[in-house]
C-alpha cells in the first residue's frame, strides 16, 4: 500500500510539472507573436513615413511648379527627379527607386517605387503620385494633385 501511495504524489507531481511546461509555452508563443505584430508595425510605420514625405515633396513642386529635370536634381528634397519633360513641354510619366534603407538607387536594387502618372487636360495639370513595394506590389500612399496651368497671352 505504501508504494502505491508514492507512486500517486509522484504521478501528481509530473501531471503538475507538465501543465506548468504548458502554460509558459503558451505564454511565450503569446509574447512572440506580439513581439512580431509590433515589428511589423513599426516597419508599417516607417514605410508609411518614407512614402508621405517623398510622394508631398514631389506634390509640392508639382503645385508650385518646380519640378524640373535641372532643378529636382540639384534641389535635394528627393533623391531622384521622377519626371521627364519632353521637348514640346509636357510631362511624361516617371518613377524612382529607393531600396531597403530608403536612398535612391536603380531599379535592380530597389524595394519600393515612387511612380508620377500626368494627366494634362486643357488648363489643368493633373498629377497622380504613388509608392508601392516592388516584391508586392503593395500601395504603401497615394496622393492626387491639381494644377492650373497658367497659358502666355498670345499677341
């Protein structure tokens, strides 16, 4: 009888040692997937940032008018001019290419792509600005902007 007695703590000993082992599993799966949930997000976040900042700056000098080859490039707001003007003086659509760390590089590099689609219509300019991821093609932001195009009075 008394073996049978030491067999039984022993046997509740285990079963507890193994529902402890159980419950900090499930804890510690718990705290990595928050712990990468919030990596995530914050690489959201930055490249949220990254793409707010450069798809304004080139809205911007699309609404003030100085988005130019000669100027873009000198101006350092952006890494790269995403605009080509033709000799006629219209706008052809362009993009730049940033990679991981969010410098300007060529396309073979690059993760993200900043692309400015024109659409002139009579009077207006109308710029449409996007950055998405290459690997995914994922719309990171997209911005819209009007310009009216101010016309030389002829004589």
């Amino acid at each position: 009888m008394k073996y049978q007695r030491h067999n039984n703590t022993s046997s509740l000993f285990l079963l507890e040692l193994i529902l402890a082992v159980l419950f900090f599993s499930v804890a510690s799966a718990l705290c990595i997937q928050i712990f990468t949930k919030a990596h995530l997000m914050s690489q959201d976040a930055r490249d949220l940032n990254f793409a707010v900042n450069e798809v304004s700056s080139i809205a911007e000098q699309i609404s003030a008018g100085t988005l130019h080859p000669d100027t873009a490039a000198s101006s350092g707001d952006t890494a790269s001019d995403p605009s080509i003007q033709m000799p006629d003086g219209t706008l052809q659509d362009a993009a730049a290419y940033y990679d991981s760390s969010y410098t300007s590089c060529e396309k073979a590099d690059a993760v993200y792509v900043l692309t400015v689609h024109y659409e002139p219509e009579d009077t207006l300019l109308k710029a449409h600005i996007s950055m998405d991821t290459i690997a995914d093609n994922r719309n990171i932001y997209t911005l819209d902007v009007t310009k009216h195009r101010q016309r030389r009075a002829e004589s």
